[in-house]
C-alpha cells in the first residue's frame, strides 16, 4: 500500500480519483439541476476506499459522474457541512466519531447503515501473553514504547489519547505514534516474521486479521465500544440529488465481503475497482433493486 499525504483542508485537498463522465449511450439523471456530479470524501483507508469503490461504480451505472477527494476525516465532515462533499462511506457511530458528529450533526445525516456492531481498539499478535490494556503496565520497553496509530484527528486516536490519559492503566513509558494505515502495516509485516511483540490501533473490517494471528487487548475502561458504520451526508441531500440519495440509502454490505475486498487488494494487488466490480456482479439483483431496475 502506498503511503499517501493526506490534506486537512479542503482548498489543499487532492483529488485522487474522477469517474467516467457520462456519454450519450448513459442514462440521463432527471435531478433538476445541471450539476450531476457526486463527489465522496475518502480518507486514506482500506475500509473506506472498498465501500466507496462499489458506490462509485453503481451511481456511475445510474448516470452520474463521481468524483473521490482524499482528505483528512475532520476536513470530510468540513465539506459535507459545505455541500462541497456528497457522501462519506465509512462513519462510526455512536461512540468512536462522537465527537466530529456532535460537532457536525445539525447540518448531516445518516443516510444508511452499511454494518453493525463492529469492533476497534489496541490489538497485538496473538504469540504475546498481554490479554488487557492494563497487562501493559510497567512494559513499556517490551513493546518499544509504541502504540502505532493513524493520522491525529481520526475517532480511534482520539479514543487512544483518551486511553494514554486514564490514571488507571498507567501507561507510563508509552506514547502514541501518529503514522498511517499503511505504516501500520508495515509494523505487523516487519514485527510478525521474528515474532517481536509490538501494539497498534486497529478495527473491523480490515484485511490485517485475514493475513495475521492478532487479537485485540481487553479494554477494561470501556473507552472501545462497538459501533455501527454509517453513510453521511449533508441534510438536503434527499432534495439536490433525490435519486443518488434513494440509491445510498438502500446501501448495506458484509464485514466478510468488504474483507475479502481488502485482502485481495493487499495479497494480489487487486484494485478496489476490479472486486468492487465483481461485487456488483455477484449482487445484480440487489444492485437492480437499488437503482430501481
């Protein structure tokens, strides 16, 4: 996986990706407005890049145009609030992202739920004897005084700043290393072969627990919880692109399908566009109810 900068404002984001533009062998999109552009906020995450792949390609099918901007998670909800962003695929609800959405949930709204009651939290390989959060106390040199995280602003980081602050695990000796995804990875790939104990944040779905024996720690302060994950969008929506918006809200997926997704993507160098399109195959006649075939 390629290690990508993420912008945190909208005018210095990057735009990584634009669908097709429409040809007249398209359908047209009665929308009542010329702009039938929909533009997804992605951050630099697997679990993110799946999902928005397939959404691509079904509203593509149903005539639109897509854009995908890679940004920060902050700078999403930023551009949903300004309708400058149309969806974002991949929102934790109720307990990892409350924050942003406390910040944000007077202008959005969820538009679906795309799976349910999915874990996250410090995970380590399983050849460690450590069970719970507090089994860290006083070994800071054993795991080299790490806690490998992503990009500061993202709800689970947040919820380790709050783990590093509780009293009650005395984490003295760690500190969090706010890196990426893909250096992440790159920790399980150097650490796992010489059977070194290392901590990093992870979640489901993610291709990392197909590929590796891993579990994550117990967190006996509950700052973890199970959430849900979300499609978002602005409030008005339904109005602006009424179909785009009854296509999403029809939207749900598996945990085991979007890691399957992951895993092909990290093992055999499948592109998210090539098994998002394989999805969409395997699940014609839902797709078909989705854009009202």
């Amino acid at each position: 996986m390629k290690l990508i900068t993420l912008s945190t404002t909208l005018l210095t984001s990057t735009l990584i990706a634009t669908g097709a533009h429409a040809t007249d062998q398209r359908p047209l999109v009665a929308e009542g407005v010329e702009d039938t552009t929909i533009t997804f906020g992605m951050p630099a995450w697997t679990s993110t890049e799946a999902p928005t792949a397939i959404a691509e390609l079904i509203l593509e099918e149903a005539g639109y145009n897509v854009e995908k901007k890679l940004l920060a998670q902050p700078a999403i909800f930023q551009g949903m609030q300004a309708e400058q962003i149309d969806f974002f695929m991949d929102a934790w609800l109720p307990y990892t992202e409350q924050a942003l959405w406390s910040e944000y949930q007077d202008d959005l709204q969820k538009v679906a739920t795309s799976y349910e009651n999915v874990p996250l939290g410090w995970v380590v390989p399983t050849y460690v004897e450590e069970e719970t959060i507090g089994d860290l106390a006083g070994k800071a040199e054993k795991f080299g005084g790490q806690i490998v995280t992503i990009g500061a602003g993202a709800g689970i980081v947040d919820l380790s700043e709050q783990v590093m602050a509780d009293e009650d695990y005395d984490l003295d000796g760690y500190q969090l290393a706010y890196t990426s995804e893909a250096a992440m990875m790159g920790v399980i790939k150097d650490k796992v072969p010489k059977q070194e104990p290392f901590i990093i944040t992870g979640w489901r779905p993610h291709s990392m627990f197909s590929q590796y024996d891993l579990k994550f720690l117990e967190d006996t302060e509950e700052h973890f919880k199970y959430d849900s994950v979300f499609v978002l969008s602005y409030k008005g929506i339904e109005d602006k692109y009424p179909r785009a918006y009854d296509i999403m809200s029809q939207w749900h997926i598996s945990v085991a399908d979007l890691e399957a997704m992951m895993a092909a993507y990290e093992n055999d160098d499948v592109p998210f566009e090539d098994s998002a399109a394989a999805w969409i195959e395997d699940n014609r006649e839902r797709v078909n109810e989705m854009l009202g075939n």
